[in-house]
C-alpha cells in the first residue's frame, strides 16, 4: 500500500511540474477542494457516530432502570440486550477511532461499513 501512494506521489509530481502555473494553480485547488470534501464527510459520519453512541447509552440506561424493576424471568433477557448494545457501542467507538485513520482511497468502503452498523443499530 506504501508503494502504491509512493507512485501516486510520484506520478503527481511529474504531472504537476510538466503543467504550466495556471495548471498548477487548477490542480492545487481541485486538491484542496477534494481534501476539503473528504473532511466534510468525516465531520457528518463523526457527528452520526457519536449521536449513535449517545443512543445507545440512552437505551442502555432505559434498560437498567427497567432492569430493577423487573421480575427474576425477564432480568436475564434485559442483561442480554444490555450486552448487546454494549458491544454496538464498542463497534461504534472502534469507528470513531478508526475515522481519523480513513484515508481517501478506502473511504467509500470506510463509510459503507459505518453506515450499515448505524442502520443495523436503528433497526433495533
């Protein structure tokens, strides 16, 4: 994966010395403007992830408090759900981390991946 950003590098810097200013100057801003693109993107699926952790501690306290109320049969059920949304939470929280990381080239994947946990937590 090194080598392959190493050629793309590569390959930019010939493009960009070979082009005169003004093509220069395009395709600096065509960068920044991809870069800029790519960083709103991350900022709308951090914000999604973190409303998705807040959700689920919201369930989770919902679950606890009808945790101590309920009876002997349905306790285990609700410890069950309690576990499970833990470990969505933790999924979610591996994402979030995981975002800074995202590059350009594995971001559609990236997204996908988040955007299914995200749906498969709402279907709940």
């Amino acid at each position: 994966m090194r080598l392959g950003k190493l050629v793309l590098v590569l390959m930019f810097a010939g493009l960009f010395f070979s082009c005169s200013e003004s093509q220069q100057q395009d395709i600096k801003d065509k960068t920044e403007e991809m870069s800029n693109e790519l960083q709103e993107q991350k900022d709308a699926l951090q914000s999604s992830l973190e409303e998705g952790i807040d959700d689920i501690d919201a369930k989770i306290e919902e679950l606890q408090a009808d945790l101590e109320e309920a009876g002997e049969d349905s306790k285990e059920e609700i410890n069950e759900q309690i576990e499970e949304l833990k470990g969505e939470r933790s999924e979610l929280e591996k994402s979030l981390d995981e975002l800074g990381d995202a590059t350009e080239e594995g971001w559609e994947d990236f997204k996908e991946g988040v955007d299914e946990t995200l749906e498969d937590i709402d279907d709940k």
